[in-house]
C-alpha cells in the first residue's frame, strides 16, 4: 500500500487564489519530497524537506511538516493556470539495500484563468 | 544537456510478447528506478538499483526483470508473464549513496499491449 495518501484527490481554484494539498503518511520518515507532473509527462522534483524541519520555501511554494502528525502541506499561493498539474508527496523508507521514495496516489489541480 | 531519456515515448506490443523500455542519463548518478503508473493513480515501485550489476525489487517486480550493466542505462524488460502490462512506464536516477536524495525523471513511455 502506498504510503503518501494525498487530500484532495482534486482542487479546482481560479488563478490568483491559493492552493492547499495535504499529505499523510504511516510510518517514520527521514524526510519529504513533493513532485509536480504535467499531464502524459514526468515527474519534477519540487522541494524536499527533512524530519527535523517545520517550515520551508521556494517561490511561491511553501511546504509544512508535523511528524508528530505523521503530515505534510503544500502551499502554493498566487496560483497561475501554468500550475495546472497533479502534485505527489513522496516519503522514504531507508533500507540496507539502498534509498527508495514511496509515492502517493496525488491531488490533481486545475488552476482556471 | 544533461538529463535522463526513455525511448520510444510510444510503444505498442502483442500480448505474449517481451518487450524492452529504455533508460540513459548523463547525470552520472549512481541510483536509477522504474516505476509503473496507472491512469488517475500514484507511481508503484517495480525496480531500483544503487550500483552497476547490482538492483532490488520494489513493490510490483513480477513479469519485469532489469539490468544494470553501465551507470548510465537501466533498460526494463516487461515480460508475457507480466499480466497487465499497458500503463505509462517512468525511469528515474537519483545521486544515490545510500541516502534519499531527489530524483530526476524522465519523459516516460506509455506501452499498450493488445
């Protein structure tokens, strides 16, 4: 079973409005990614934030996580159509046999112009 | 330019027959991954691996098998044992070394099978 679950499933905001999605998870983590897909195409890397950070930032993104919650948020406010895309949180799950990401199933936005 | 590439970004098989996806990238990163995506869900892990000649199976590895020959491909072969092989196929590379660094995606390739 994954172990990201993402809330909503789907948003629907006008452009200029701010866009909310949240992640929840099972298990410890190490840390947090978030990644954008375009419709048909692949992933990109957001931002990554670790287990002993609360808060960080890149433009227009703003990522919160509360391990003691086990959850993540992803903020991305002045929203533009361009942002149109599905948008995954990821988790790790460090084993001895190397680094892997668990995916969750996704909050796919739709910005309207 | 540096990157990661799948080919071909559209491929379409008879059913019972094998078939191979490729992956290259420059990136030189140690760690490469497959994973499936089906429509409206999230990515399911089918195989990574940390090191040439050396990879692990994910959450979904039955009907596929890989290899790791050179640092800079991981091809996935997607067998006839594989019961429901049409979805979207996703590479990635990451710096690897054992901790979890982000990963670079490529384009994908969306396999049909009929």
């Amino acid at each position: 079973s994954q172990q990201g679950e993402e809330d909503p499933q789907a948003l629907s905001i006008q452009e200029g409005e701010n866009a909310t999605m949240n992640c929840s998870y099972k298990t410890s983590i190490n840390n947090l990614q978030w990644y954008r897909q375009n419709s048909g195409r692949g992933l990109v890397h957001l931002i990554l934030i670790r287990s002993n950070e609360r808060e960080k930032h890149s433009g227009r993104l703003r990522v919160t996580l509360d391990t003691s919650k086990k959850s993540s948020s992803l903020l991305i406010t002045a929203s533009r159509a361009a942002d149109t895309a599905s948008y995954f949180c990821a988790t790790d799950a460090y084993e001895t046999s190397g680094s892997r990401l668990t995916f969750g199933e996704g909050t796919q936005l739709t910005v309207n112009p | 330019d540096g990157g990661i590439t799948q080919s071909p970004k559209y491929l379409f098989r008879k059913e019972g027959q094998n078939v191979t996806l490729s992956c290259e990238q420059n990136l030189n990163h140690d760690a490469m991954y497959w994973y499936r995506q089906d429509p409206g869900q999230g990515l399911r892990l089918i195989y990574y691996s940390q090191i040439v000649n050396d990879f692990q199976k994910g959450d979904i590895a039955e009907g596929y098998s890989v290899s790791r020959e050179k640092k800079e491909s991981f091809p996935l072969t997607v067998t006839s044992a594989q019961k429901n092989p049409t979805a979207f196929y996703l590479c990635a590379s990451s710096i690897g070394d054992r901790r979890t660094y982000e990963q670079y995606f490529g384009p994908g390739t969306r396999l049909t099978v009929t």
